[in-house]
C-alpha cells in the first residue's frame, strides 16, 4: 500500500458517496486507476464496507451503555456459545474479549431504561456469567469511524 492508497482511504473515511472522480481528483489521479486501485483495497479486504453513519439519538436510541462482562469458564465451548449468541443481539454496537479484569466489553446502544432492561435480561441469559457490570455514558464527547491513516513507513 503506498502514499496514494493511503489518501485514498483518507478521502473515503472522510466521505464514501463521492464519486471515482472526485476521489481522483483529490489524490491526483484519474478516474480509471483511482477506480482500480479502490477496486484492489475492497479485494485486498482493506476496505471492508462502505456504509452511512447515522445518528442514534434521531433514531430514538439515546442510551449508551458500556457492558463488561467477568466469566469464569474460560472454554473454547462456551466462547463459541457466547460469541454467537451476543454477536446475534442487535443492540450489542461492538464486542471485544478483553486481557485484565473483565474478560468481555460490548458497547451496547438501546432506547431508554426499560429498553436495557430487557436487553440485560436477554444477555444474563444467554450462558452462565460470574458478573455483569454496566456504565451508562452520560454525554458523547468523540465519536468518529474514520482510523488515522500511518503514512508510508
């Protein structure tokens, strides 16, 4: 991946809907090996989906919730179950197995109490958990999709 590849998905993460053009224009190409070279970075599994960023509070979803979980089978069995079944539940934003101590954190984004609630009783149960600690964010500081693109090494 060189210098150009990199301002390419710079402009991409910035703003999908551009047309090959535009993106061209930007990164100083044309559009037929501005478009190869996107072409190549989905194919190469770079650029895994283009996608729209909404706003949950205009979709009635306000609530965020940060959910670790403590489990004490640590099986490849009951990862599996676990993964699947919480990988399943719409709610749940992102889902990572951490190192320390809390062996799981989702991000789980839900309308109002009631409605984690019912999602907390759906996650308990799924399989046997030691412990589930939740933490409501009060205010959104940063929120932002785009990573920051490493210059060519």
């Amino acid at each position: 991946m060189d210098a150009i590849d990199r301002k390419i998905l710079a402009v991409l993460q910035d703003d999908a809907s551009l047309s090959v053009a535009e993106i061209g224009n930007r990164v100083g190409l044309s559009s037929t090996p501005c478009w190869k070279r996107i072409q190549r970075l989905e194919a190469d599994g770079v650029i895994q989906k283009r996608v729209a960023v909404i706003d949950q509070d205009k979709l009635g979803l306000g609530v965020t919730v940060f959910v670790s979980v403590e489990t004490e089978d640590h099986s490849e069995e009951w990862l599996q179950k676990f993964a699947q079944l919480v990988g399943a539940m719409p709610e749940v934003l992102e889902f990572y197995r951490m190192a320390g101590d809390v062996d799981y954190m989702l991000r789980v984004v839900v309308a109002d109490m009631q409605a984690y609630d019912v999602f907390y009783k759906k996650l308990i149960a799924t399989v046997p958990l030691k412990n589930v600690t939740s933490r409501f964010a009060m205010e959104k500081i940063k929120s932002i999709t785009a990573l920051p693109v490493p210059a060519v090494a």
